[in-house]
C-alpha cells in the first residue's frame, strides 16, 4: 500500500468551495459507466472526503461509507462504482487521487493565508500568545475543573433563549467547554480531544458563536464536523475565509 495522499493535518472543514474539473469529471468511465445512483453515491463521497481529515479521505469501514455515500441499505449495489478512483493507504484510510491534488493545492492556501493573519496579528499586537493559543497548543493550559459540569444541569433541546442564556453566564467559556465537552465525549470523542477542539474553535470564533453552534449540532452523528461546518459557513457571510 501506498503512503497517504494527503498530510495528516490537511484539515479543509469548514472550507465548503470543493473544485469540480468538469472536463476530467464528463470524460472519466465514472461518468460513461456509473448509473444515477452510483454517480449519485460516488460525488457524495467526493464531498465527505473533501471534509474529513485528512481531506480527501474515507474510513474503510462498509457502514460508516454505506452513511457517507447516502445508499444506506443499498450501498452494496452502488459500492464499486461508488468508491472508483479511491486507493487504500498504509494508515488504513482510502484516498482518492484526483481530490487529492484539489486538497493539497486547497490546504496550501489556507496555510499560507493563516501564517499572513499571523504575521499581521504578530505585528499589530506583539508577539505575545493570548491564553486561546495556549490552550490550542496543549489542553492542559485549560484551567483545571473547567470541565466539571454543573450539579444537575440537562442536556435538553437547543432554543435560542437556552443559547442566549448561555452566552449571559458570568464565565461564558467555563459554559462553553462544560457543554462542549460533555457533547463531544458523548460521541466518543476522549476529554484531551475534545478539549483541543472546542479551545481551536473558542480562538477562531468567540465564545458566543460557538456556544450556539454546540446547542445547534446536538442531534449531529459527527458534532464537530457539524460545529465546524456551522461556524465556518456563518463566518463567511461577513469574510472571505480559507484563502
């Protein structure tokens, strides 16, 4: 088996632009030979890819690809149509090569335009870290007994009045990661992991966004795709993000 095709922390959630080569696409045997369901099954693989991690990457795993691709139950009669183009690498992940290229090419920008943001934060503000890029960096610059829920408190549906309330507390942050990280665990996330996300999401977007994102996803199978795809989707309203 091959190395991956993409780094390990080619990450392009919440970068929802996927590039679509229509002249490769109409002239593959994908597009000659694939019925509608099959075609149907392989471009909604192309685009879970597009957001997994590494990017341009599926689990091989029939019943999660079986989810991914939206045939449930009908998975084994669109599979190898489905999955062409994708190669199982030495990490046990599949890749597919040409969404590979897309990827990197993608997550190379995004690269370059965050060391930019951090070169301009750096000379605007000092050079100094602020306690979220502490707490990115490594979880346990989280102050201890964060995590501890309250006594008592449900779970519940999310209204926006419950998200609202949240963002009132005294220490919005100590709510945010409360309620973050039981969801996360919930979903079988561990707390170290759970932890590292909700700080990379509290620095990237503020408390009061992410603690609506979190009351949002709930119901998700994959909260933090969910949260990040959320968040991601509502910060581009007012900028221009991932490039």
């Amino acid at each position: 088996m091959t190395e991956p095709l993409t780094p390990p922390d080619c990450d392009l959630r919440g970068f929802d632009f996927m590039p679509l080569d229509i002249a490769r696409l109409l002239d593959s045997d994908l597009f000659a030979l694939a019925t509608g369901d099959e075609f149907k099954a392989a471009l909604t693989l192309w685009c879970k890819a597009w957001l997994q991690v590494p990017a341009a990457s599926l689990p091989d795993d029939e019943r999660v690809l079986a989810h991914l691709s939206g045939a449930g139950p009908r998975w084994r009669k669109v599979r190898e149509m489905a999955l062409r183009g994708f190669v199982k690498c030495n990490d046990g992940r599949l890749y597919h090569a040409h969404l590979a290229e897309k990827a990197l090419a993608s997550w190379g920008k995004r690269k370059s335009y965050k060391d930019r943001s951090r070169k301009g934060n750096a000379a605007r503000w000092g050079s100094q870290k602020d306690e979220h890029d502490a707490s990115q960096e490594d979880a346990s610059a989280i102050p201890e007994g964060v995590l501890k829920p309250p006594k008592g408190e449900g779970e519940g549906e999310y209204t926006l009045a419950k998200a609202n309330a949240a963002v009132a507390d005294d220490d919005p942050a100590k709510s945010l990661f409360d309620r973050g990280t039981r969801l996360l665990v919930s979903k079988g996330r561990t707390e170290t992991s759970a932890r590292s996300f909700l700080a990379k999401m509290q620095h990237d977007f503020g408390n009061p966004a992410v603690l609506d994102a979190i009351e949002r996803c709930r119901g998700a199978t994959d909260p933090a795709s969910a949260m990040r795809a959320h968040l991601g989707r509502a910060k581009a309203q007012t900028e221009y993000l991932g490039v």
